[in-house]
C-alpha cells in the first residue's frame, strides 16, 4: 500500500510499504480521510518529537477493514474516527483519570503509523463508530474537535457569557461554533486574515476584529462593556496571551491552547491577574472527549465544509507538510 | 478619643480626634485589638491609595459600644471582628456575588477611618459577632485568615494532596494550618528565615526549604515525586511566581495570592503551562468567607499566639508601620 | 392610585391606596408590566405565606418616577426590572453568598407590596436598568427567568448534552430556550398540552411528548440511546420526580424545579439513584441571576411574545388570580 | 492450591482447585490479606449477581508471584492492592471518563476469581504497589477506601464544615477518619452500637449519637446551629436516607453511599430539597481513586487496626460469610 513516511527530519515522501496486520485488539482502518494538521509541519522540521521512520497523521477517519483477534467492538464496514493519542492505563496522571497528562502517552500518526497512507492498524479502543453516511471529510475532524471540546469544558461558558477568541485558523473556526453551541451571547474573533475574519462572521461570530488595524483590547472592553468572560487563546503566540489576558473581564478566565514554542518567555502582569482575579486556564488535548467530538460531528450541527480550503491526494502530502501554510489555508484534507 | 492619622504619604501620627457617632446602620466598636499589616506600609508610602487624611486599620476585632438607629443585629456588648472591605451590591461584580470584585469597594482603614484608634464606626453588616471569651489578639486575625479561606478554597486540596506554601510571613504560616485542616498529607512552606521554617514545622508543614540555600524547585519534584498538586504563592515576588509553576505536578494548579507591585511584569514558559495542564487561580480579598474565618477563630482550632510577634500601643503605631519590618517579625498587634 | 390588594386569604379586590413615598434609599417606580404567576394563586389561597393586606406583583417592569434620598444609581425615567427578592445580608446564609437561602427573606409582591399596582416602592439595589426602548412586557419576565437561569446553571449542561424538561408551562418553555442557549443537542419536552408541544417545537425542543399517550420514559431513553443527561423538573408534580430520576442517564442528573405542596411525600428508588450516580439538584429562587436575565432579556435572544397569552388591566386581576389557568394559558400579563 | 469457592447461592467451601496461570497482561498474586465484606454476604445469598461457581473476595492486598508476557509494571515480589473493578474502556461511560459507571464492568472477586484462596490471577492495570513493609492487613483496606475517597470528593467538604455520617461499619469509621482529613471541624456519627460510637470518637469523631436513644436529627441541628453541611449516609436503610435529608442546613447536601435493596422504595419530601436547595450526590463505586487510597493506606495516616475485630483462615471464610455479623463486627481479615 502507499504511505506517506518521515523518513528523517526534513525528509518525507510516499513509498509503497506493507500493509499492516491486525494485531491481536487491533482493527485495520481503510483510510478515507485525514487531515494535516500544523503539528505534522513541526514535525516534520524536527520540532516536536516523532518515531523514525514513521508515517504520519492523527486526524483520520476510515471504515474497518479488518478485526484483530479479541476484538468485539467492530465486525468490519463500519464507518470509524480514531482518537490518536493513547494513554497507558498505569501511570499516577492515568491512574487519577486525567489520560491527556499520561507519562507514555503514544500517539497514532507520530510514534506509531498514521493516516497518511492506504491503511492504518489502530487498537480498537482509539477507535469510535460513526454514522454510515457521514462525508468521511467531517469525520477527520473529530480530532481537534476533541481538543476544543476540552477547552469548552475548561471555558465555563454560562448562556449569556461573553467570549473572545484569539486567532482564527481552524482551532478558531471550531472554537467560534463551539462557543456558539455553549451559548455565549457575544462571540469575538480576532485574527489577522480578512477572509477568516468573514468565515467567523458567518459560523457564529458576532464581531471579528483585526489585531493590525485596532487595538483589539480596547474593542474588545468597549464591546463588553468593561471586559470580556472568556478569551479562547488559539494563536499560540505571546501577542495574543498577553492581550488575552489584558481583555479580560474582572473574575474572567483564560483558556490556554495555542502552542508556544517550548522554553518561550512571555511576561504578565501579576498584580493584574490578581485583582481581577483573572484564571489562566490550560486545555491540553482530549481527555474523554473523542466520543463527545464524534457525537457533535455525526448529529450534523457543526459547519466544516467551508474549513475544508484544500483536498489533496497522498501524492501531495509531502510537498504541504514540507511548506509553510498559504495564506487563506484553513484545512487541508488528504483523501487517499 | 486617640487615633493614627495618617494625614498625608509619609506622616503619620497619634492624635486626639472626635469619638465617632453611628449613623443609621452604624455600631460603634471599642477597639481592643488590630493587627498591622504589610499593606498599612504600602498605604503609607502611598504605594496603595487611600483617603488622607484617614485613621489606618483594618484587621480588628472589639466590643460594640453604641449602637445605631435601624440596628437589630447587635445591642451593644458583643465581641465582633470586623470585615473592613465593603461592597457597593449595585455594581455588575456584585450582582454576579463577586463582591470581591466590586467595582466600587470601599474599606474601613483604607478609605474610611479604621482601627488604630479607640474606637470605629462600622456599618452593622460589616460586623461578626465572636465568642465572648475570646481573646481579641486572636480576633483581629479574622481578616486575613478570610482572605486566605478564600485562596484555599480556590486550592482545591483533597485529601492526601500535597501543598508547598511559598512564603512563611503570617499569611504563609496560616496557609501552612489551613492546608493541614484541608487534608494535605505534605505541606512544604518554602521561606528564607529559619525562625518562620521552624514555626511552620511547629504548626503542621511536613518539611520546610531555605530557598537560598538548595533548589526548593528540585527539592519538592522529590519528596513529591515529580511535582506538587497545589502552591499557594504567598511571597508576592517574581521568583516564586516562576519556582511555583515550576513545582507543580502535571494537572496541578497554582494559587496567586502575593501581591507584586502593579506594572512588575514577570515572565512565565506557556509551553509548559500547556502541556503540563497547570492552572493559575489568583485568589483577592475575602468574598463570602469573613464569617467562616470568625467561626474558625472562634472554634480555637489555629494556632495563633505564637504568630505574634509583638505588641504595642498606640502610640507605638507610626513607628512601626513607618519602618521595614524587623527580622523575625510574623504579626504585630496593636491594643489601644 | 389604583392597587389589586389581597385583604385576607381568597380576598382579593383592586381599589385606590395611597402612591408610596420613596424612603431613603428606595425608589418609586410606575409599573408598566407586571406578570402572575402560580405563586400568586397560591398565595391567593393561602397556601404560601404573605403579608395581609398587601398588594400582590412579584414580576414587573416599569419606569422610575421618584428617587429616594441617598439613591445615586438612578436618575428617573430610566426603565427597570426588579428583582422582589431581598435578602437581608447578615445572617448565616447571607454571609455565605447564599442569598436566595437568606433566614430573612423579605419580597416585593409578597411580604411588602408589589407590582399589581400604578406604582410600587422599591429598594435601589433591587432594581436593573433595562434598554429603554424594551418591551416592558419583556421586562416582567426577567424574575422567573432569573430562577430559571440559576437552575440551568445547576444543570451544567455541555454542548452535546441532551436534555429533557418536564412541564410545559411558562418555566418549560423559558428552559427549552435556555437549554438550547446552553448548547444542548437534544431538548424533550414532556407536558401533557398539545398548544405547548407545539410551543415548545417551535422555540427549540427537538421533541416533545405527552406523557399521557406514551411511556415517556421509555421515549426519552430511547431516543436519547439509554437516558438524558439532565432533566429538569418543571411541573412540580410526582410523577414527573419520579420518571425524571428514571429518564437519567447513569451519571446524569435531575435539576428539582417545581413546587410541590409542602409535606407531600414522593417516593424515591435509593438503590437506582446509587448504582446510576444520579444526582438531584435542586434550583431555588435568583441567587446572583437577575442581572443575567435582565441582560439577557435585553440583548432580544428569547422568544417571550408567544408565551403571553392573554394581556389584562388591574381591574382584571383579581378575577384571574381568583381562578384556576384556563387550558392553554402560558403567561397572563398585566398593564395597569 | 485453597480457594473458598461460591458454587451455588447459599454454598460455599473451601476445597482445592488449580493454582491459575498469568495469562498475558496479567499478574499472579499470593494473598496475604483478604477483608470480609457485606457485599460478600449478599453474594453467597444470592441478593447480588456473580459468576458461579466463582472465589469471592474483592479487597485483597498481598505479593506479585508470578508476571505474565507483556507485563513491564512488575517483576515480581512487590507488594500491592488490587482494585477489583474492571471497566471495559469502550463503553460511553468509559469514554467520558466515568469508568464506575461502567456498561461491562466485571469485578475480580465477583465475575471471575477473587482474593479467598492462596493465589489469584490479576490484570496488570488493576494491581498497585504499596511500601514493601507496609502490613497487609492494611493494604486489604484499600478497596473500601478508594470508595470512600469518591464518596468524600463528592462531599466537598471545606475547613471548618460540619459532618454527620450515618451508620458506624468500617465504612463510616473511615468517613470518620476522611472527614476529619478533609478538614470537617464537627464530625458526628449516628450509629446505633455503643462500640462503634466509642471507636468513632477515639478516630476524630467529635460527637457520636445513638439514633434509638435521642431524636437525632433535632440533636444534630442543635450542634451545628440549625443544620451540618454534609451529610454522608452509610447505612442503607431508609431511616437514615430520610433523617439525613433532615438534618441538612440549607444549602447542604447528602451524599449517598450505603446501598439499599433493589426495589426499595424511600419516601422524600421533594418541596423541603428545593426550598432547603439540599443536593443528594449519590457515590458508587471508586472511579480513578484507588491510587489515592493506596498512597493513603501507605502513609499511614489512617488507623486501621483498631477496625480488624477478627482475624480467620481460609477455612474460617465460608462459615462467617454465611453468618450474619455479630455484634460489634466491624471488618472481618482474612489470612490465607
Ligand atoms: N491545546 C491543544 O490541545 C491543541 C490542539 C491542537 C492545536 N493546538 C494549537 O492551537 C493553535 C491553533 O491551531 P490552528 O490549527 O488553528 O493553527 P493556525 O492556523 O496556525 O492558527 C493560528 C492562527 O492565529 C492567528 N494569529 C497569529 N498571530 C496572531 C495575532 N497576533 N493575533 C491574532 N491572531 C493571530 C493566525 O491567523 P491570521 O493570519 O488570520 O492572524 C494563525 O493562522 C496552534 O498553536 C496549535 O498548535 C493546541
Ligand atoms: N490576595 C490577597 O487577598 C492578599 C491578602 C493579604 C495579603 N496578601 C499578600 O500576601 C503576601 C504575604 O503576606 P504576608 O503578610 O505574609 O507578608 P510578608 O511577611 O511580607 O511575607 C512574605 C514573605 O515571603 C518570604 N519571601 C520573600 N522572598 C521569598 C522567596 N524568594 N522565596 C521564598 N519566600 C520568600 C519572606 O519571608 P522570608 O524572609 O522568610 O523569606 C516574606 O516575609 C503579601 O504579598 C501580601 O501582600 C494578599
Ligand atoms: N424553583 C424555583 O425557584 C421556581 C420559580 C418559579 C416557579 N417554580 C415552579 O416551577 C413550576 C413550573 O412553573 P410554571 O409557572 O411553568 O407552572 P405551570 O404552568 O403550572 O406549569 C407546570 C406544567 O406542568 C405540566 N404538567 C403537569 N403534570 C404533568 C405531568 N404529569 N407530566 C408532564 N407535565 C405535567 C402542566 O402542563 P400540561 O397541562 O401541558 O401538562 C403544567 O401546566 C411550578 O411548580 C412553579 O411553582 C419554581
Ligand atoms: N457506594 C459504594 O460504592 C459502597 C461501597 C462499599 C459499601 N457501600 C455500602 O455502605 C454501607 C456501609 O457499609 P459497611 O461495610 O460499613 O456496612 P455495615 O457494617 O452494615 O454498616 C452499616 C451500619 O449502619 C448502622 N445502622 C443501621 N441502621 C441504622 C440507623 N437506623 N441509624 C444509624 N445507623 C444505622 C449499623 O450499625 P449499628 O448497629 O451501630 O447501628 C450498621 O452496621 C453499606 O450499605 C454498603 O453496602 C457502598
Ligand atoms: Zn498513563
Ligand atoms: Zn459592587
Ligand atoms: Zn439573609
Ligand atoms: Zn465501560
């Protein structure tokens, strides 16, 4: 079968390999869909550690093809999302239920094969049925839509909540229907492109701010009137973690999820935080959240088509993983 | 009667003045005890505004004397400790119950004459009633014991959890007890003074750190074998800021509860916050928890005498709150 | 001016009383619209505690004619909702910020004269400024959907949740719209009324039963694949307790909303709630919500015009109040 | 080797049978302690599903004798405990993270064989190591108090509440201890056994009522000065379900522990949940708590001995598990 495989850091090309086996708990998933994700760019560049050689891809959706021994959960044909990130079951962050914090955590599609191919093995409790007739397109985003969903449970949006969301790539996009659905009255995004600033009007926002045209802090308080309940940070870059927390309204909260480089300094204000009692809030991956992320996907109540700005063959996957993002890419999607 | 006027930044003074009236919903309380605290330094360099000229004073605890029209709480003889911050209830803070946050707070000893005097005006809901064989001294901790109620509740420590307490001044070492009554099974105070490691040991922490004198950081990722649940940063100076995210356990949370100079910026890893799941909650004031401090106090159950360090009168007060505080200094207390 | 005052228990007349005067610290406000509600027929029959005489009107909108000495967040003229509650601060649940708890509860309409009525006398801090080019009407429905809001914020539902009510009067049909604003998936209404199945489909229910032609029980756990995750009670009945525990997901949870008369026993099944981890919440009152309701009524995102279903004047209400609701009455409003 | 084998309801001997065989993943224990629990005695009576024939014995504590393939957590001759309860990790409630609440879950000890002989076979995942010298009388402990420490999270308890706790078995002698851990400041057991009240207060009770002897509910009122903020009910008779409810401040809550019959019937008073707004937070099982306890048992925080009223053999087991408890019967050890 084809799959597309790191081979070394900067190097990455699609080659027939064998196709996998189902390992005793492990079904082998036909891939339909995946999505490139930014992190397959920083690993691709060596940023974020990987297996060697190893094929790529975390978002994936697929139908069952074959049934490892032991397995009861699938029969064949169905219609799967996977969740990528596997917890080892033993260690104390485990063993306290928080999975996401796992000490050996592993992952499909960094330290075991992904979906950048014809076919993955996945143990069969990573993966979680979907309607039959989802577009498989949908399907692959249940992945990061696992990750916002997290970050939903960590915002506390109460109906009538005010929320500002801070970039707007996909994560944005997402977190924008998802403050939505959690009945937040005002929805802010912030972001630099004009054309994901429309995309946000249209899914939900009810302003979208340019941080280069306005001072984007004072809106955003202007708009509240004072302060804002709930900055989504999904930029990942010291900008938008320290307007974030300066738009705050006082006894709001700020979810961290953008990914800052590791070892990057960014000062706050403590005396701030303080006496405005604003919480920093952390939201890291999915923990018990993939299920709720395919429930979302498969009732149909998210708009993702529009997120789609590219579908690729496995062909081309190295040549976008190896570039950095065009301007106006929100989603690209690999059909194989 | 004899107040300590604070008549303009840097002069303060003892002096004769009026014996306040209760107005309508007013008690009048004879002072019998008020602690000096670190923010009456800051207010007299004026590092902290306040009205001028205003008699200072905001942890006290004394016996009502008089009592004002409309009063049906008190009738005069009780043994109250006094909550000094007074919420407006109209403004968007306090119709949310943040009264902590209110937008309009005013404060006995701050922007109204307090308890360095003989007596003080309060208005009657400010007022908690105590057993009436309590001693004072022990009365007048009530105020910032809420405070730190507040930030243990924030803490969120169940039991078995360890807890490191950075910074052994009064606060640290009423953390140290509180942390112990919350169920911390260890309980690290973190401070440079040997005098306050040992009173801290005395009154419940399982081990305490000279952090000038070895790496508290790593000393704590051992004994808790790889990081602590919960800090409560009690110093209010950048490197415990920085220490204490540090030290925390992935999924662990860290309580702001120091007071750093307004516009001091300190510089934090979000990378680390992120993967690590590491919450910072600041914890402000004393919202809903006067009352349950002054039960608490009332019950007997903290070790208070041996937090005060010294007594003075009156007439002692410029002297004190003018000056650095002395080596070894937890808590003066002031008894007119 | 005219008043509806309830002179003795089933004796309740309109007739000229004195205006008010604002006392210190009041407010005098010229009703526009004010709402009955159940409570007001129950109070009519005695079977909720009142002053005697005194005029009825808990839920009420209008504008401030007169300002009392010492009042400085009004002006006059501005358009109010007013919050009857009043807690009186000081005692034990008070200082716990607990007010709807409060040992002391006073209310507008109920221990002191209410909004059934030309004017009414109002304590400032009761009062919430409204846009004021709002629909008074709008206006009166703050106060139940403040209660309303404090039960959805016990119900905690998260996107995706789905979630059944019970009971489709005016409560049902303001909770189908929060339950949606809070990002629920599936909504069930379950009430016996064909007008308010068809009411509650339009203003968002994604189902709605009639518990009287199907085992609604067996519905809800069917369509919601073996149980709801909240339900709320809304009818204030026994039976809709008891198939609520039974409609529960295991780990949901029942929000207790409706009255039940006081003394009447319901049995419950222990071991089922046990082995379920089914939780019951119970929802009482507006702690810290009606600012949120009067901010959400504001901003125009409910649908409140269909729940009114008939519009009287004073002289009306007697008569109204007097009797039991028509069949298909939701809100009956009152413009004096 | 011996195992105490339950081959039909109401049968139960001691007889020989093959020592099992770690299959893959699994570790083979020798038991060195076994507790007898009132599960057990519903078991062998038939009133709570097993396999059949099967060994009981769910708490059992003692040393890994043999490590299967693929097991890396163990080598061999650790001490540990082992958390019978098997979640499947597939199901919906696994995958929101409510492993307890399990669709599939099998128990060792119950659905396969258990900890009443000289070996039992264990999944790797369920075992966790404890200090090599710790007394495994102790270890055995864990397993009930892994659900306690559920049942305490559910509790809330902040420094300085109140708690009562229903019902002095082992279970409410450990709430007793927990209480007092989680920094209960009253903790007031009802339990009818002298014994027990006598044991209770030496463990940090601070008061022990007989409920034959005094109104229980009025006494617990008058203590805590019209209500205790957490009741923990852990008898499981409808007595104390419903006194509980009674004894709750307003704004308390009730957790449910102690398992009635299926079937059984409880009447509540619905209006004085909601006005009191009394939460009932039931408690099964111990979802992501066993570390917990294991750490705790290890600490030796608790005392435990004095709760070991017997210790027998094997061949002692099926006579007292097909006997009711004697009198001041608290927790019945096995030695293989
Ligand atoms: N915590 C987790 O579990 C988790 C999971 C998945 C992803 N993430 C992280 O979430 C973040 C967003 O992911 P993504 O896939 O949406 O990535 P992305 O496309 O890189 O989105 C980030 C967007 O932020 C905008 N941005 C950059 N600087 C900005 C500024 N100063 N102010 C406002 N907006 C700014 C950019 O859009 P414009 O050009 O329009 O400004 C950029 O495209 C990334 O950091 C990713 O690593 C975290
Ligand atoms: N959030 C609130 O509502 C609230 C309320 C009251 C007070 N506060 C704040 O709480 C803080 C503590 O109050 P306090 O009255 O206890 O003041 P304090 O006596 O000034 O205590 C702080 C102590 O921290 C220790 N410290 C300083 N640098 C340190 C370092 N690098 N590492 C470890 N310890 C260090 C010092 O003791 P050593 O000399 O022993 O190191 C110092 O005495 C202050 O910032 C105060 O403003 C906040
Ligand atoms: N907790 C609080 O703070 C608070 C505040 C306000 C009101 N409440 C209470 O909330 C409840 C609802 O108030 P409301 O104004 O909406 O009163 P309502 O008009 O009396 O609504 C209750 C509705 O429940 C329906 N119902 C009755 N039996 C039913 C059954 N067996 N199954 C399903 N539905 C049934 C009835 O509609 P159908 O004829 O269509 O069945 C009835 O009209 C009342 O008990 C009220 O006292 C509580
Ligand atoms: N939720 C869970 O996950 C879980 C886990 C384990 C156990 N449990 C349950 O927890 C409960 C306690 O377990 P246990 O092992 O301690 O059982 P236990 O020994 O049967 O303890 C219950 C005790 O409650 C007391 N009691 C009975 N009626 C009472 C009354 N009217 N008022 C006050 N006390 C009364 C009895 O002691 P006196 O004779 O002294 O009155 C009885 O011994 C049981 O129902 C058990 O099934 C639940
Ligand atoms: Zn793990
Ligand atoms: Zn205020
Ligand atoms: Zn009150
Ligand atoms: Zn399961």
């Amino acid at each position: 079968m084809r799959a597309v495989r790191l081979e070394a850091i900067g190097d990455m090309t699609m080659r027939m390999v064998e196709k996998p086996n189902a390992e005793p708990g492990e079904i082998i998933v036909r891939v339909l869909a995946a999505g490139i994700c930014g992190s397959d760019r920083h690993m691709y560049k060596g940023e974020y550690p990987t297996a060697i050689p190893v094929t790529l891809g975390h978002e994936l959706c697929g139908l069952v093809e074959e049934v490892g021994e032991g397995v009861s959960s699938f029969v064949g044909g169905e219609l799967v999302t996977v969740d990528p990130n596997i917890a080892c079951g033993t260690c104390p962050a485990c063993r306290r239920g928080r999975p996401n914090l796992c000490a050996n955590l592993t992952a499909i599609g960094v330290t075991r094969d992904g979906g950048f191919a014809d076919y993955v093995a996945v143990p069969c409790n990573q993966a979680f049925t979907l309607p039959p007739d989802l577009d498989p397109v949908h399907g692959a985003f249940c992945e990061p839509l696992a990750c916002c969903i997290h970050a939903i449970d960590k915002a506390q949006i109460r109906p009538g909540d005010s929320v500002a969301i801070l970039g707007g790539g996909v994560i944005g996009l997402l977190m924008v229907q998802l403050a939505r659905l959690a009945g937040a009255d005002q929805i802010i995004l912030v972001t630099r492109q004009l054309s994901r600033r429309e995309a946000a009007l249209r899914l939900g926002a009810t302003l979208a701010l340019d941080p280069t045209a306005i001072d984007a802090v004072a809106a955003v308080k202007d708009v509240t009137h004072g302060g804002v309940d709930v900055i989504i940070e999904c930029a990942g870059v010291p900008e938008t973690l320290q307007s974030g927390v300066r738009m705050a309204r006082r006894g709001g909260a700020l979810v961290l999820f953008g990914v800052t480089p590791a070892g990057l300094e960014v000062p706050i204000l403590p005396f701030d935080l303080l006496v405005n009692e604003v919480e920093i809030r952390p939201a890291y991956l999915n923990p018990f959240t993939h299920a709720r992320a395919a429930a979302m996907v498969g009732s149909g109540i998210l708009e993702l088509d529009s997120l789609v700005t590219k579908t690729i063959g496995l062909e081309d996957v190295a040549g976008v993983v190896g570039s950095a993002p065009l301007a106006g890419e929100i989603k690209v999607i690999v059909r194989p």
